[in-house]
C-alpha cells in the first residue's frame, strides 16, 4: 500500500554523492601507481592493462583474491585505517610471486554499511601504497555502500590482483630434490593471519591501546603491516634459479611448506636458526600455546621460503640481505619415506 512520501536513495542509507566524493580523493593514489601497461582512468566500467607491451615472449597469466582476515577488526577498533590496505596487497601478490609471477595489476572491493569517505580515503590510499611496494597498478575497484549488512563502522575488504610468468620461468616446486635448502625472509609481524586469536588473547588478557612491549605499544606491533616480498624477489629471480617457493600465511609453516613440495621429498626445518620476535614470545606466553600450535598457526617471524640447490644457498642469502631483507639457512630438504610426514621441526 503507496503512503504517499517520495523516497531516494539516500532515505534508505546510501549516498550517491558521498560515493562520487571518495572517487575524486582517491583518483590522485590511484594515479601514483601507474606502471608500464596501464591503459585508462579511473572511473570505468573495466580496468585496463596492455600486457603486449611487457615484452613477454610467451607469457602465462597468474591470478589470487584474499583479504586481511579479522585483523580488519583491530584496524576499525583502533583506528588504524592506514596500513591494512597494504596488508591487503601483501597477501595477494606475495602468493602470485610464489610461482616466479611479477604482479601486473589489482583491484579493490570495500563494502560498507555507511560510506565514511576519510577513512575509505585511508584504507585506498594504503592500498595504493602497497601496489607501489608491488610494482602494481591499481587499475580500478569497487566501493559497495550496504545498510543492514554492516553494522555501525564496520567495512570489509577484499583483494584480487593478477600477474604475469614466461610459461617456461613457472617455479612450481616440481624440480625439488633431497640435499636442497630453505632460505627463510623474516616477515614484519603476524602479517595478517591468527588474528582471530590474538583478538580473544587481547580480550582475556585485559590488553589495552597503552600496553607497551619494550618501549613499543603491543597494537604498534599488531598493526604492523605485512612485508612485500615482490621486489627483492623478483631481482633474485633474474640470476638465481630457485625451485620453489612458500609464502607462510595461514596454517604457518607447518601447513603451508609442503604445499610446494613433492611426495618424494620433505622439509627439516632446524628450530634453532632463529629466534622469534618479540611480539610471537609474547602471544606464547600471555596464550601459553604449545609451540607446535605457534608454528602450524603464525609464521613465528619467517615469512617467506624460497627453496634452491646447497651451492646457490650463500649466493640467495648474501643477495637478499644486500636488498634490506634478513635473510638466513632455515632447514634442509631430505629423502622422504611413505610414513614420514611432509615437514618436521627440529628443536622444539
């Protein structure tokens, strides 16, 4: 039955002009990622990307989605909408270089109950930041303005990204042997996985925004975003021949190791070769989780697994630390029987 009143969008809790708004402030950290290959504006109904002017001779495309997981909770909470678009990249185009692919272009989705363009601001300028990192452009996205899905200040985010391979440069772990090495790249926190318990842990143990470990405070380094591996990598790549490799995000590297591996083979990772930061040694001890938990749950401060020949070992290592990365012998690949597992940890 009509009532008589006239209705608009904006009755119903969506601005369109709030929407406009946010395209022309975000157009600028849009425009500061454009690479070779980028074609069009912003604003489109597609993004596009020239992949015939990279010079690949028989080029093979790679593509991943992801998001941050519940470490977006922590960000709304704290108000800390800065880096967790950086996360976001991260875990996209870390998982695309895992197959040797350089990360071409990505695209965004934000989806809110109620648009606040500073904080939308915010979280696609860390976005743009992090495809910079990436060598990436930021080609497009979507800004989805739901009332009644999204509670107060609520807002969620989602990633998709796609890069690009020579068909015959694809690492895919296959060549793997016994008598190989790790080499691990210390990661720059939690990155964003296991946040899902660091949130009930901060909870249960009355952890507040002025809680300090040292002299940083614990949601510092919470919200510390996740390491690029990218460019360090990609430069490697170009002289080192590495059979595989392991971005550690959920499931650690208990979990996430033997997926590159083949049957014939398993990884010892030797404990000893590092020792946790300090916000992992926290987590442990305020949880009191078992190890075992903390390596198949977080990446413990190895955040990246690249896997070569012994005699390349020195040579990866020495040329990632001249990047800036730490860099260093995680544990070695050995013969694997048909009882064994894919991975065991020496030293815990």
């Amino acid at each position: 039955m009509k009532n008589g009143k006239t209705y608009t969008y904006t009755d119903a809790g969506v601005s369109i002009d709030r929407g406009n708004r946010l395209v022309e402030r975000i157009k600028p950290h849009v425009r500061s990622t454009e690479r070779p290959g980028t074609l069009g504006n912003i604003g489109g109904f597609g993004g596009l990307f020239d992949i015939g002017s990279l010079g690949y001779s028989n080029p093979v495309l790679v593509s991943g989605t992801d998001g941050v997981g519940t470490k977006l909770k922590l960000a709304i909470e704290y108000n800390r909408h800065d880096t967790i678009g950086i996360d976001l990249v991260a875990m996209c185009v870390n998982d695309l270089l895992v197959q040797g692919a350089e990360p071409l272009f990505f695209l965004d989705y934000y989806a809110c109950g109620s648009l606040d363009v500073d904080v939308a601001e915010s979280v696609v300028k860390g976005i743009a930041e992090g495809c910079r990192i990436a060598g990436c452009a930021l080609t497009g996205g979507e800004t989805a303005e739901m009332p009644g899905m999204y509670q107060g200040a609520d807002y969620d985010l989602a990633g998709f990204c796609v890069g690009i391979v020579e068909k015959e440069n694809i690492i895919d772990g296959s060549t793997i042997v016994s008598g190989d090495v790790l080499i691990a790249m210390a990661s720059s926190g939690f990155h964003s996985n296991g946040y899902s318990l660091i949130r009930k842990l901060l909870q249960d143990t009355e952890t507040t925004i002025d809680s300090k470990l040292g002299d940083t405070g614990i949601i510092d380094l919470l919200m510390e975003p996740t390491r690029i591996y990218v460019k360090p990598v990609l430069e490697i790549l170009k002289n080192i021949p590495v059979k595989g490799m392991a971005h550690i995000t959920g499931g650690g590297l208990i979990e996430n190791i033997p997926r590159v591996l083949p049957d014939t083979v398993m990884a010892n990772i030797d404990c000893h070769t590092w020792q946790w930061p300090a916000i992992f040694q926290w987590l442990r001890d305020a949880g009191n989780i078992d190890d075992i938990e903390m390596y198949r749950t977080f990446n413990c401060g190895a955040g990246y697994v690249l896997i070569v020949a012994a005699d390349e070992a020195d040579n990866l290592i020495g040329g990632l630390n001249e990047q800036g990365e730490h860099a260093w012998l995680l544990g070695r690949i050995e013969t694997r029987a048909a009882d064994q597992p894919a991975l065991v940890l020496s030293g815990v």
